[in-house]
C-alpha cells in the first residue's frame, strides 16, 4: 500500500541534523523510516537574515536531504508547529529517488541567498543553540499559538545562545556534582524575559535525595558588561538610563549610573558584544579589553550571567554625550568620572550597581599596572 503524503516529508535543511528533528517530533526516529536524497532542480542557500538554509531552483542542482517515512499526524502537526514561524509553506514534490514526498519551502521575499549551505558547518555553530531553542518552542505545542511563537523566537533563541555559552563556564571547582531530578518544568511566562517554575528533587551532601521543591526562575541572557577606562587620563565613563528594577522597587532614584551593558546576541562572542555596546551606548571605540569575570548575578533566582571587562579607550573632555540604540528605545546619558572619585563613591556605599562596584575594585587593584602599560 503507497503511503500517504501525510507520513513522508523530505528535508533539505536543520531538519537533516537528526537529534533536532527528533526534538521537534518529540521522540526517538528509530521507529521511522530516514534515507539520504535529493531534490532535483533546485540548491540549497544559506539565509543572510538567518542562521537557517532555503531552496533556491536550479535546474542543474539538486538539493541533499533526507526523506523520512512513516509520520503520524502528531508528528506532521508537530512540524507544522515548528516551522510555522520561518515563514515555510507545505507543498509536494519528487526526490532523485522518485519518491513522492511533502517539503517545506518559502518565497518570502524578505530572505536573501548567501551562497552554499552547509549541514556540517551550521552544526558547529548552531546545532546546539537551535536544539536549545527548539525545546522551548516545543514546549508550547498544543497551548501557545505559533503565531505566537514566531514572534517570540528572537528572544527564545537569544536564551539558547545563554545556555550554549553556559557550556564554557570556568567557574565550579570544588563543589560537587549532585543527582538533580526535574519533576516538572512549565513556563508560564515568556517574552522579553522568561519565568519557568521547576520542581525538582536534589542530591544532599550525604547522598540523600531531598523533597520535592517547588521552585520559580527568571530566564533572561547573558551580558557583557564593560567600564571603559583611560589610563592617561585615570577617568572612566559610566552612563545613565532609567531602569525597571528600582521601579519595580519602588526606589525613588529611576535612573542609574552604570557601566556600559548589553545583552549578548545569539552567535556572538562576549568580548564583541562588549565593543558592540561601547559603540551603541557611548560611541566609544575600545583598545585592549581587560577580562574581569564571569559570575550570575543572583544564581538563588535568576539565570542573568555576567561577563565583565574593563576596556581601554580614549577619554577626552568631549567624550561624554547621548547615546543608545534609538530602535531598542534607549536615551543612554554618558558620565566622565575620575577614578579616585569613583572608588571615593564606592567606598561611601553610593555605587548601587553590583557590576560596577566590583569592576571599581578590580580596576582599583589593576591600575597601576595599567596606567604603566
């Protein structure tokens, strides 16, 4: 009996990597039918707007693929889910092979072809992020709209790139390497930030489990956080913006001075994204960066991880004025400090920013050497 479309789809893109499809059907693949093939009359390009491949026709091509037999309808509605939100429409075609088979295709006009794409290098860079991004989207099957989740996606792949840079973490000596049992995970907030609530069950020190804990976490991004500093001149520069925790805590004083600080885009590297925000919220242009440290802000309650440095740069008179991203809503007030009068600041208590205060006595600590080099 000839399957129906609806069991057999061939892939020509991220679907090809086999642990993320069996993410997004949300089962092993050992029960399906998966053979490597083509599409004839048409190449595979990667997207200039996105880390993610399109079909480009060409007669004198054929794209490389795998088919897959034997889906369900759970498994088909599940992958309609996934690629709702890159814009891919279902239609059917033919492989090398003659197989008759559902493909996944967009002629949005809004993608632009980047030349080849290829499955082995998008792995090493992105597999991991998107296998963390695709457990978030899934997790919304059947209860969040996938119109929902398109315009979502920005900020579920900027947390995956979090915990893709949480693989690299130098931080852990010394502590021990407990049992953690997750009993349930929801999350019934998402947007710009994310709540999850977990309950969980943890190794104690003496081998036991401990009780079933309910427990909540604020799920953002990792930072870069910079204090731009010229050793010359002994000044740095800090800004000024408006902040929603002292809102939120009711704090009479709404804007704060602080180092330069950013979120870290997905695929970029915390020292990139340090000068990135040194450009955008202080037009600076940085020399040597120093690294500080890497350390969670409140580990008991959030994820938000911070990667601090101290960057060298030109400080004249002149280098204080208004910046920020006008697209992200920023109106960023630069401020020149001298040193002594900010470590004068910190040590009175009135550097309310953990960031800042830390970098203020790393810098403390390293600037005589500095200030030779």
């Amino acid at each position: 009996m000839a399957l129906t479309r609806m069991s057999r789809m061939f892939f020509f893109g991220t679907l090809r990597h086999r642990p993320l499809l069996a993410l997004v059907l949300g089962r092993a693949l050992n029960s399906l039918d998966v053979t490597d093939d083509s599409l004839p009359g048409y190449r595979t390009d990667a997207v200039a707007e996105g880390p993610f491949p399109m079909l480009t026709p060409d007669k004198g091509s054929a794209a490389p693929g795998i088919v897959v037999s034997g889906l369900t309808e759970t498994d088909r509605a599940r992958l309609d889910y996934y690629e709702a939100g890159f814009q891919f429409d279902v239609v059917p075609c033919t492989t090398a092979s003659g197989l008759t088979a559902d493909v996944y295709v967009s002629d949005t006009p809004d993608w632009t072809a980047a030349g080849p794409w290829d499955l082995d290098g998008w792995v090493r860079k992105w597999g991991d992020m998107t296998a963390f991004a695709a457990q978030e989207v899934m997790a919304g099957f059947g209860t969040v709209p996938a119109t929902e989740i398109a315009r979502r996606f920005p900020r579920i792949r900027a947390r995956a790139w979090s915990k893709v840079l949480a693989q690299q973490g130098r931080h852990g000596a010394g502590t021990i390497d407990g049992a953690v049992e997750i009993v349930r995970r929801t999350q019934p907030y998402s947007d710009f930030f994310a709540l999850e609530e977990i309950a969980l069950r943890h190794a104690h020190f003496d081998g036991s489990m401990s009780d079933t804990l309910d427990r909540a976490v604020f799920v953002s991004t990792d930072a870069a956080i910079l204090l731009p500093y010229d050793p010359v001149r002994d000044r740095v520069l800090l800004v000024e913006q408006i902040r929603l925790g002292p809102i939120g805590r009711a704090d009479p004083v709404l804007w704060q001075l602080e180092p330069v600080a950013g979120l870290i885009d997905p695929g970029e590297a915390p020292e990139d994204a340090a000068r990135r925000e040194a450009q955008e919220e202080a037009h600076l242009t940085l020399g040597r960066l120093e690294p500080v440290g890497e350390c969670y802000a409140s580990p008991g309650a959030a994820t938000d991880f911070f990667h601090l440095f101290v960057g060298l740069c030109d400080l004249p008179d002149d280098a204080a004025e208004v910046g920020g991203a006008v697209d992200e809503g920023e109106n960023i007030r630069s401020h020149l400090i001298d040193f002594a009068d900010l470590l004068a600041m910190a040590e009175d208590r009135r550097t309310a920013n953990a960031p800042l205060t830390l970098l203020v006595y790393w810098l403390a600590h390293h600037r005589a050497r500095l200030r030779m080099g």
